[in-house]
C-alpha cells in the first residue's frame, strides 16, 4: 500500500479519480494499492517566540534580539480563535499520522506543490509523523488523469528535492528571524499605545519603498512647458499630409521664439521630399504568460480585480484541472511539452472562426530550456470547461486566448516614413504612416490597429507649405504605480522592461519575493496601512512615509539587497549555496539590525489610539438565550467567556461560496424569525438566485449549519 499526502482536498480528489478510486472515508481516499489524504495547506506552522521562552509572552527591549537555538512547529492556530489551537488542523494530522503508521503502507508519496512552499507543507507533515518508511515525491505541472497517471510511474525519492526543502525552511525560517525580531523592537521604539504592530518584514519594505519612490518623483515634479511646430503639406494633383518638425533627431523646444523663427522662414517657401521609406515589419504577440503578467493583464483590463484574487482564481483552475500550475515565473515551455502542447492546441482550436488560421509549430519562441525556471508558462490543459463562473472564465479566457496567439500568423504592416525638407531652415519635417497587412494573432482578441494612410509621394517631388503652426505642451509627471506596474518592477527586481539583463534576473531567481508571495504582500501592505489605492493607483499613506524616512535599517529597503536574499535562496535550489551559509547571514544581519534600532534616535512614527466600539444587540442567542452582539470578526453570544460558542462568522464559508457575507438585517431575521430569504446569491456556475437560508444547530454537537429552501414560485 502506498500512501500519497496531497496539499487540499480538491487536488486528493483529482489523484483519487486518476486512479479510479471512489471510496472516500473521513479524511483520506482508498483503494487499488493507495491510500490519499490531505492537507490544508499548512498544518503547521514555527513556535512563536514565547513557545520558546515564556519571559518572550511581553514584548521588553531587552529581549531582542531572540534566535532559537533550533526551529520548532507546532499545529497552526486557528485564525478565528486567538492563540488557540485549529481543530480541524489536529484532526487531520491524526488522521495523517494512523495512516502513515499502518502496518501495510510501505512508503509515503508526498503529493504538494511543486515549489519551496508546497516542499515545506508536505515535509513539515511527514517528517514530524514519520521517521521510518521511505519518502517519494511526485513532481506535477498539472492535475489531469493522464498527468497524475504518468508521473506516478516516475516519482523520485524525496531526498533529490533536500535543495528546494533547504531553500523553503530558509526561506520560512529567516522571515521569522526578521519579521519576529525588527517588528517587536520597532514597534517598542517607533509606536505609542497597543493593540497593533508596526510591521517590518523582507519583502513588504523595499515594496513599500518602490512606491515610495514613485510618489517622491511625482511630488519633485515640475512642470515645464515645451513647443512644437507642425506643418501640412500639398502635392500638386491635392493630396495633403503633415509632418512634424526636428531639428537635431528633437522635436521638443523649450524656446518658443526659436521655433517662430523657424516658422517665420516657411512663408512663401516651397518644401521638397528629400526621402521616402517603406517597410514591412512584423508584430509578434506578447509571450505565454507568467503569474506576474497574468495579474498585470487581469488587474489592468477588469475593474476591481486584485493580484491577490487574479492568483487565487488561477489556482482553482489548476486544482479543477484546466490550466497548468500558475505561480511559475517563466514565460516559455519546457521543450519536452512539445507533443502535449501541439493535442491541447488541437482540441482548443477546434470551431474558432479562425480554426484554420491556427497552425502547430515548435518554435524557440514558445519552446526553450534555456528560459524555463523550475516550471513552465501558464497554458491550458487538455480539459475543457463546459462552464465557468464568470471570474474563472475571465483568467481562463485570458490564459487559452494568449496561448492560441502564439500559433496564429505574425502580425504585419507597412510603415511609410516621408522626410520633407525646406531649404531656408536647418531641421526636417517627419512623417509616418501606417497600414494593417496582415492582421495574424491580434484576432484571437479583437485587437484594431489604427491606420494612418500616406498619400503616394516621392524622392524629389516638390510640395506647397499650405498651413504651419506652434502647438504648446506640457510635460506630465511618471504614472502612480498600479499592481500590473509594481509587480513588474517587484519581478525584475527595479530593472527595466527592457533591459537586457531582465530576463536573466528573472532566470536566476533575483527578484522581489516570488511570483507566489508578491499579491499577498501588497495586500499585506494595504491592509496594515502602510499604502491605500486610489481607483488602480498605489499611494503610500503617511505611516507608509514616515517608516520609509525613519526607520534606520536602510538595507531593507535596498531592492539591490533584497534581490540578492531572493537570488540567494534560488541557489540554494541548485546546490550553489548551503542554508547553514545563508542563516548564518541572516542571524548577524538580525542582530545588527536590532542594534541599529535600538541606538536610533526615539521618534514616534505611530499613534494607536484604541476606542472600544459598541456593538448593538441583535437578537437572543439559541443556545443560551443572552444577547448576540456584532464583533469585528462575526456576530456572537455576549455569554462567550462562559463557554458559548454560537457565532455567525462574517467571513463563513458557505455563504462565501454563494458570495455573500452576513448582514446585520440578515442575522437579525435568522434570530428572530429561523429563517431569512436571501437574494442574488450566487452558484457554482455564476447563476444568481435567492434562497430561504436557516441557521440549524446540529443534533450532536453544539456547532451550527447552514439549511436552504427554494421560494415557492406559485407564492
């Protein structure tokens, strides 16, 4: 019997249905030689400080630094219950371990994401419960049955993947070391009242700094008028165009009488074509996409689109088995795709209006080694969706569109240059002109190219000056940053799009955080209040400011330094780097740091002002009879210190699944009347309707579930 851990439910259910299993028992899938269970995600999580050491449960200056002598994890907390232990998380890591000890499983397939992150889940889980049968890993791109089928029949034992686990712990581990170290003694330093933190972390810095950065440049920006002189031109049969002057290859002037005189010396002239080129040249689409770009292009075509959400749409995808794994940072595939990607071509094409416009080639373009970073680009599967909710279908539109784009013909057009030039005047008059040849890939989304259409002209024709004039103009500060353009910059590490070392930066891991970890650390940036968003535009608020000028640990906000920690811990994926080396560093660096700090000069860089907010009652509790009050996190009996547990959670899953949150008005209905009809919720398919929902306590236990009854449509 093998036993096989996947990362969540959903993707134990995709290998169980690849192996034509069916039985499912509390916990786990068997049968046909496997046993299947899961994770959520992770079940564990690192002690935190006063685990260690109870002194460590009041943050005292004198404390700090703190570095464990070894890292320990214990079962992670639950999220609704402070410092309280996640139930469910216990559960399944018993269930877990009687598996794994059953007398007839010989080895242990660890089934988690392919990346630092789903090594460490899986690790964490397996080498905690067991220390004697040997260890696989199955190494995916993506759920389909064939997929799970084949690799199934490769798996590798778990000790080749020791690299990418030291690059996960080191990771986890040093993030710890920083952010439990600098945000304690930061917050003791820099911040009046309690209540809340002052957040320092590895990646949130120099992200902040980024955008920081960005305000500062449009601030400092002054404006500065500038001119140009346009004149239109006539052949002798008519035909009229214009140009645009340049003097030196410029055709901003800052001195208006300069060009007055320019357009002084135009009257009465006659103006010659002293050059004439036409080109063919080609478009290319854009490249397969990454996460980074899939955010960008999500967040800046969709109105209320987040990267966060973009990433979490992308993964329900890859667990249902449409699109291939999504946090990759590669923008090509792997050459060894090339048979599988010419059947999902094949499938995908089939009744497209432009079906036979779509031909299969491998091309270095989509299909190259050398560019691919542990996984490939995001394409589709051979699965099709009959339907979609409409965000699903939103990214996965997105994804399969890109990937068809990239076997439609190249885009072409011709490009007209003319160069008319006056004797009495040193510069040129430029011209430029463009038509739509071949329109190729840009079908697959409708993309329209605006033509400029040039008269027929040619070399030594002349032409008549028929109007002329100084147009002014304003220069304009840089854009605000928006998600699309931060990721960017957070991908490249500050390098721009199109530098040539790009690419490589992004090959050799020497970025801002991961293609996986960037959504959430903006997020984390807007939700402590460090940004805020304005439309799609980053601003850093006046905390996000004061911390960037203050705070004295200056290489947290060096992106050169940072992207030297991502890079270094992309090295020791390959065995470049040992993670004793790399601790060692972030040890002294942490001690330093918390040096640094604590001689810094005492300024206040936060106030935390706490103001205990009244909740109104809303109804009596069920189980008890006292009052349910609103809280921050849900709706709950004021009767809790006394053990009740009823509570309506306002971010509870089931109504989240049908996306609603519970309202005031609702919960108030549910205890007065059992029952509330609720309208415009949301199914599966992303089909509205409304439902009578009850609140039901369970028969044998004190917790609650949701019941639903349909409206009587004769009513």
């Amino acid at each position: 019997m093998k036993f096989i851990l996947a990362e969540k439910p959903s993707v134990a259910k995709n290998i169980a249905d690849a192996l034509y299993i069916k039985q499912r028992q509390d916990g786990f899938f068997e049968g046909n030689g496997y046993i299947i269970s899961w994770a959520f995600g992770h079940l564990l999580q690192l002690y935190d400080a006063k685990d260690y050491d109870p002194k460590m449960t009041k943050w005292q200056m004198e404390n700090f630094p703190f570095i464990p002598e070894h890292f320990r994890y214990k079962v992670k907390l639950d999220a609704k219950k402070r410092g309280k232990e996640d139930t469910g998380a216990r559960k399944q890591l018993k269930i877990i371990q009687r598996l794994i000890n059953r007398s007839d499983v010989q080895l242990i397939i660890s089934a988690c994401d392919f990346d630092r992150e789903g090594q460490i889940i899986g690790d964490s889980i397996i080498y905690q419960l067991n220390r004697q049968k040997p260890v696989y890993r199955l190494l995916l791109n993506e759920w389909t049955a064939e997929e799970v089928r084949k690799e199934l029949a490769t798996i590798k034992p778990n000790s080749e993947l020791k690299p990418l686990q030291d690059a996960g712990v080191s990771r986890q581990w040093a993030d710890w070391l920083i952010g439990i170290n600098l945000t304690s003694v930061a917050t003791l330093k820099y911040q009046q009242g309690t209540g809340q933190a002052l957040n320092i972390g590895r990646v949130l810095l120099p992200t902040l700094k980024i955008i920081y950065d960005r305000d500062q440049e449009i601030e400092r920006f002054v404006p500065e008028d500038y001119f140009k002189l346009v004149a239109k031109f006539s052949t002798d049969d008519g035909r009229v165009y214009e140009g645009i002057y340049y003097e030196n290859k410029v055709d901003r002037f800052k001195n208006r009488e300069e060009l007055e005189r320019i357009e002084q010396a135009l009257h009465n002239e006659q103006a010659t074509i002293v050059d004439k080129k036409v080109e063919r040249k080609k478009e290319y689409p854009p490249m397969l996409f990454n996460l980074s770009n899939l955010q960008g292009f999500i967040t800046s075509k969709y109105k209320g689109w987040t990267s966060d959400k973009v990433l979490k749409v992308a993964q329900t995808l890859y667990e249902k088995k449409y699109i291939t794994y999504p946090r990759t940072a590669s923008v090509v595939l792997e050459e060894s795709l090339v048979e599988k990607t010419a059947k999902v071509l094949e499938r995908l094409k089939t009744g497209l209006p432009y079906e036979h416009e779509i031909q299969f080639a491998k091309k270095k373009r989509i299909f190259d080694n050398a560019k691919v970073e542990s996984h490939s680009a995001i394409i589709p599967t051979y699965v099709m969706p009959k339907s979609l909710p409409t965000d699903e279908a939103i990214v996965y539109q997105a994804i399969k569109n890109r990937f068809i784009m990239q076997f439609m013909p190249v885009a072409e057009y011709e490009e007209t240059r003319i160069i008319t030039k006056v004797q009495e005047i040193p510069g040129i008059f430029a011209t430029k002109g463009r038509v739509q040849l071949v329109e190729g890939w840009k079908k697959v989304e409708g993309i329209t190219s605006t033509d400029v259409i040039l008269p027929l002209v040619h070399v030594n024709e002349p032409v008549d000056i028929i109007e002329h004039q100084i147009t002014k103009h304003v220069t304009t500060p840089p854009q605000r940053h928006t998600e699309k353009t931060l990721l960017r910059v957070m991908e490249t590490c500050g390098k721009g799009v199109e530098d040539p070392a790009t690419m490589a930066a992004i090959l050799s891991g020497y970025s801002i955080g991961t293609p996986a970890t960037r959504a959430e650390t903006i997020k984390k940036l807007l939700t402590i209040g460090y940004i805020t968003m304005d439309n799609k535009n980053l601003v850093c608020t006046e905390l996000g400011r004061n911390l960037v000028e203050t705070f004295p640990v200056k290489d947290l906000f060096d992106l050169e330094f940072t992207g030297r920690l991502e890079k270094t811990l992309a090295d020791i994926e390959k065995r470049r780097y040992s993670k004793e080396q790399f601790l060692h560093f972030i040890c002294q660096f942490t001690v330093r740091a918390v040096e640094t700090i604590k001689n810094s000069e005492d300024v206040t860089l936060n106030k935390v002002t706490r103001t205990k907010k009244k909740f109104e009652a809303v109804g009596k509790c069920p189980l008890c009879g006292h009052q349910v009050i609103e809280g921050h996190k849900g709706f709950g009996c004021s009767n809790w210190k006394n053990g009740c547990q009823f509570v309506i959670w306002k971010n509870d899953k089931f109504l989240a699944a049908l996306k609603k949150k519970p309202t005031k008005t609702m919960v108030k209905a549910l205890l007065t009347k059992g029952t509330v009809l609720v309208k415009g919720l949301t199914s599966k398919k992303g089909q509205k309707f409304d439902a009578y929902l009850q609140y039901t306590k369970n028969a044998d236990n004190d917790y609650f579930s949701w019941q639903m009854h349909f409206p009587d449509k004769n009513q």
